[in-house]
C-alpha cells in the first residue's frame, strides 16, 4: 500500500520477534500448551463455542462495558478450555448453564502486545457451559468511546466496536480466530437516551428502558461480532435494507445509498441469495478507522463516503459483498485474507459495472490496478518481495500487515485474469458453485486452489497456473489487462496543463467521475505550480470539494509543491477525519517533505490524535518514529 506500511511491518516484525522470544521462555514455565495458530491461543481442535449469550451493560461514566459471556461449547473430552484476552478484567468463571452454575478456576498466561494472553479456564471433560464474568478496560483496542463533542449533535457520546483481525478478544474473552463459526445472542443495556444496534437482528428505534436484545441464528467468526451505541436514527431503503445515522446525517445517507436495494437484487442475480435476511448501513462519526467493515446484517461506514453525490458507493458495494465473500465463506487464516478481500473486491466490481455499466466499473478497477502497481514496486525495491504473494505469511506479525493492495487488487485481477480465460459465464457458474458449496465454512488458500483446479481450470483444460499467482512474486505477466479512455483523456488533459496550458473555459468537478480527478491529479506526478495548482481550485474547487478522495489526493500534491493555501482546509479535515487510508498518505508527506511540513504537521496531530481511532493513531506514531 504505502512506504509507511513496510517501515512499519519492518518495525512489527522486530518487535514481535523480541515479543515471541519472550514468550517462548515464559511459556516453558507457566504455560502447558498454547500454540499459536490463526493468532489464536485457543484449542478449537479440543473445545468450540458453538453459540454465545453475552449479557453486558455499557457503561459510558466509566468506559466499560462489563458482564458475562456464555460459551455454550461442544468438549471433545479435554479438561482445559483455552479462550483469548487482550486488556480485559477477569471477574469470576463458572461451569454450567446459567441458575445451576459452579464456580471453577483459571489461569490467565503470558501477555503478548499483539495476540493479547491465553485465559486458562479448568473444566471437566463433559463440561458444557463456560460462564466467563469480565469487564474491558482502558487498553480495549477494539473499542472507541466519543465523548459527546465529537458526535454530529454534540449532545451525546457514542461507542463503536471494530473486531478484524484479531480485536474481538479486546471487548470479550472469545476463541478469536476466523476458523470457528457460532450463532450468538445478546443483551445488551445502555443509556436511556441512546440506541444500541449489532452484527444481528437490530432495533429500529429506542425503548424506554435502554434494553435490547439481539440475535444472529447464522454462524459467524468472532471478527464479525460487532456493536455500536449512540443517537441514531434508522431510514428504510427497502423491504431489507436501510440505514442507521445519526440524526443529522440520517437523510443525507439515505439519499447517498439509495442504490443499495438495486445492488442487493445485482449481487444475488450473480451469487445466490442473499442469506442474512436484512442489509443494513450504520453510519459512523468520523473516527471509524475504515471506509467500511463488512458486519453482519449492518454494514459500519465512514461518513467521508457521503459525498453527496454518490460518488464513493463502491464502497458500499464492497461491504455488501463480503456477504458472500468472507462472510458466508470465510478465511480460515489471516494468510489467506486474500480469500476475503480479493474475491470482495472482484464481486464489488461486477455490482458496480451491474448496476452503473462497464465504462464505470473499468474505472474503479484501472485506479485500483496503478495502486497495485505501485505497491509491488516499493514491496520489491525494499526487500519485501514475499510480501507479493497471495499466500501470506503473517506468522508473529500483526494481520495488519496484510492489509495491502496484494489480498485486495492482485486477489481481484486473479479473478478477473481466470474470467477472461474461460469467459463469464463459466467463471460465474463456478463461483456460485463456490459460494454455496462453502457457505458458512472456512477456507484456506491450498482448499481453495485444489477446488479451482479441480472445477474449473483441470475441467475445461484451460492453460493457467494458480501457483504462478498465489505463491509466486509480483504481477504476474498474464494478468489481464484494462483500458479507459476516459482516463486517457485527463491524463492529457494533466499533461497540457503542466506545460503551460488551461483547464477547459466551463469544465466543472461534476462533469467527471471522482476517479477520473483521481487520475487526473496523480497524472501530475507529484509536480504542479503553485499557480497553476490555485488556478485549478478557483475553478474546481478540489481543497475545499467535501469528497475526502479528491481532497486527500488534491494535499498530497499540495505539500509535495508547498502550496501552502491549502493548510487551513488540511487542517480542518485531519482533526476531523479519522479513516486511515486518508491520514496515512497525508502525514507521510507532512512527515518527510520538510522541515518545516514536517513540524507543521506534528502540531496539527496533537490536536487531531485525540480524535482518532487506536487503529489509526498507532499508524500515524509510527510514521513520526519511523521517519525521525
Ligand atoms: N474488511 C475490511 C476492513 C478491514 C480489513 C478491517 C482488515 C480490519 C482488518 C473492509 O471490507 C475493507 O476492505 N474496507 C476498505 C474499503 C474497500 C472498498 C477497499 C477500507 O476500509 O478502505
Ligand atoms: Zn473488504
């Protein structure tokens, strides 16, 4: 993805590497058995929880939520049950269902900064029901508690959960690895004032007594468990789907994703049903790290995708089809989080083209394409050359790691390579096959490639070699190539501009998409004239556009060309807006431009990190260590 990403996995991967000595010499100790597959110290192989009852309250006075998670379990005859913890206050742990319930002991192990401590919890061979009474802490990476001032009303304060990777265990002691799946229900009690809504069957307004209660009947990883609370307000969109937002935002997001029912009845026209009944969006205040988590039921999203014009709804597309893909059929490691986001990002496309036509969809994906590009080349000119293969692997790292344009685009042009070999329809048909044959499974990558193998590539003889892609380096030469004239015509258009030329007399922001002015800025190459860069905002309005795409792309250029105009819009949008993939470019820049950027930008994250989510403030640390 960025420069930053390999500095900071460099970094990681030291870190954890001390971390994992330490542990090892810990482990010979106190621990019997703790191996620590999919990042998880559990023993599913052992003991799995097959359904969780949580029955917490949110305790917004002292940041807490506190309460007991219910493990109902299926035991394989052990008399130890391992779950995962990171930073939370164990209380009291009981053995069978709840009213006749035996108070047992446990054990909590060696803490590790990343993977949190295995809970050691001493059970009987036929036991059942694990009762595990806790509260989180300060340290809950996954949570975010607002105080109200950072809310759009200002009146109430607002608390969301963010699970994927490995974060879950931060705000219940759980078995957080991806590999098992478990129905849950929850009740939940809250505030009177405010409303509390999950990963499940939701309410659509508040009650008088600030209780509600949940339900997910299919089951799920625990990184899709997922909760938030605050002053929100529910929008239908249509028989199964809608919005949730605050009050402030509720019409706007409604009239943002309208198109949501028409990607829906796309996504299903392809793949199949779509299984979990009910597709709802939760709009987020601006802190939500993501552009979107792909939670059950109810989709979380930044608000920097209401644009106003609808113009960032691909990301939306995107969340709804991680209902097939990595929801229905999941990655049964972080290794093969390419299964996940890859496939999303190629069912995300086919909505797109489905339901805004090709021209479009060709778009978003050559933008996409040039970022893969990009990265490969970084990846490999810093040694990082293993992080290119699909396959990854993430063993003492942190799963954030993975999180780059590989498992994303070069999983997606694997698709899209395979699908121009054997045609749509074939690919199609696989797919769906693929997606029903494994639903409500886990997969791993070698599962996966023997399947493709077997169904489509070995079936209809096809010449192609899936290891070339999922094991080998870089792009491979056969991936399928993509044009847009479209693109091609602002790129001149830059071109012109830079060697003394004008923006056309008229020409406004709406007469193109964003990612043809995405494509149109990055065709400057990182160089522009003051002059002409103030020109092109007095006609288009780029620094102060509300489209936090343009605007992130548009500073970049701005630092890079000291066009210090821009500082107070830049200002304003790094305290307000927390979502990673925008902070992280703009402060690399501010980081290593100059001196003077540099210090500038400090100042501006002393005010802003307060505002931000964990997730993103020890990114954008890093940036400022790393870059001393
Ligand atoms: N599942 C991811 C978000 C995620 C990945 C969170 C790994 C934590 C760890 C989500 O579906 C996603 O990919 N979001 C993207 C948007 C998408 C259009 C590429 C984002 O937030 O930028
Ligand atoms: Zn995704």
């Amino acid at each position: 993805m960025s420069r930053i990403t390999l500095i900071v996995t460099v970094f990681t991967s030291i870190l954890l590497f001390s971390c994992q000595q330490k542990q090892e010499e810990n482990q010979e100790k106190d621990l019997t058995c703790c191996p620590v597959e999919n990042h998880s110290y559990s023993n599913i192989s052992e003991i799995n929880t097959t359904h969780l009852h949580l029955d917490i309250t949110v305790n917004f006075d002292k940041k807490v939520i506190e309460g007991v998670a219910r493990h109902k379990m299926i035991n394989n005859g052990t008399n130890s049950a391992i779950f995962d913890v990171k930073g939370l206050d164990i209380q009291k742990i009981t053995l069978g269902p709840e009213g006749s319930e035996q108070e047992t002991t446990f054990k909590i192990g060696t803490y590790n900064d990343l993977l949190g401590a295995p809970l050691f919890i001493d059970i009987d061979s036929t036991t059942q029901f694990v009762n595990i009474y806790y509260s989180t802490t300060q340290d809950a990476d996954a949570l975010d508690w607002l105080d109200a001032r950072l809310t759009g009303s200002g009146k109430y304060p607002f608390l969301y959960t963010q699970g994927e990777a490995i974060l879950t265990r931060s705000w219940i002691p759980i078995q957080d690895t991806p590999k098992n799946r478990f129905t849950y229900t929850a009740n939940v009690k809250v505030p009177k004032d405010l409303l509390a809504v999950m990963s499940a069957t939701n309410p659509v307004e508040k009650n008088a007594n600030g209780e509600y209660s949940f339900q997910m009947k299919q089951p799920i990883s625990s990184y899709l468990l997922a909760l938030a609370v605050g002053e929100l307000e529910y929008a239908k969109l249509s028989d199964n789907s809608g919005v949730y937002a605050e009050p402030y935002m509720i019409k706007q997001a409604r009239d943002e994703f309208k198109d949501i029912p028409k990607m829906i009845s796309a996504a299903q026209a392809m793949y199949g049903d779509y299984l979990w009944e009910i597709y709802d969006v939760l709009v987020l205040p601006y802190s939500f790290p993501y552009g979107g988590m792909e939670n059950p039921r109810l989709t979380f999203a930044t608000p920097t995708l209401i644009a106003g014009d609808g113009s960032l709804v691909s990301v939306v597309a995107h969340e709804l089809a991680h209902s097939w893909s990595g929801n229905l059929v999941t990655n049964a490691t972080w290794n093969d989080f390419w299964l996940n986001e890859g496939f999303t990002v190629y069912f995300e496309n086919r909505i797109m083209e489905s339901v805004y036509g090709k021209e479009i969809a060709d778009m978003l994906a050559l933008i996409e394409f040039q970022e893969l590009q990009r990265s490969v080349d970084e990846m490999m000119a810093t040694g990082n050359g293993k992080d290119t293969r699909l396959k990854l692997e993430l063993h003492d790292r942190d799963p954030d790691d993975g999180m780059t344009d590989i498992a994303y685009v070069k999983g997606a042009f694997l698709l899209k390579t395979i699908e121009n070999l054997v045609g749509r329809e074939k690919f199609d048909d696989f797919l769906k096959n693929y997606f029903h044959n494994f639903q409500f499974e886990t997969l791993t990558t070698e599962e996966f490639v023997a399947y493709l193998n077997k169904n489509l590539i070995e079936k209809y003889n096809v010449d192609f070699d899936v290891d070339e892609w999922v094991y080998g380096e870089g792009i491979p030469a056969n991936c399928v190539q993509i044009t847009s004239e479209r693109f091609e015509l602002v790129q001149q258009l830059a071109k012109s501009i830079q060697d003394g030329g004008k923006l056309p007399v008229g020409i406004k922001r709406s007469d193109k998409i964003t990612q043809e002015w995405l494509a149109f800025i990055r065709a400057f190459d990182g160089k522009l004239s003051v002059e002409k860069m103030a020109e092109i905002d007095a006609q288009l309005h780029f620094r102060d556009s509300g489209n936090a795409e343009i605007m992130t792309e548009w500073f970049v250029l701005g630092i890079q060309n000291e066009y210090m105009e821009i500082r107070p819009e830049m200002e304003a949008f790094l305290i307000k807006v927390g979502r990673r993939k925008f902070l992280e470019p703009l402060y690399i820049e501010l980081a290593k431009h100059s001196k003077e950027s540099r210090e500038w930008g400090k100042e501006v994250y002393e005010k802003a990190r307060p505002h931000y989510h964990s997730i993103s403030y020890k990114t954008i640390d890093k940036i400022f260590q790393e870059t001393k």
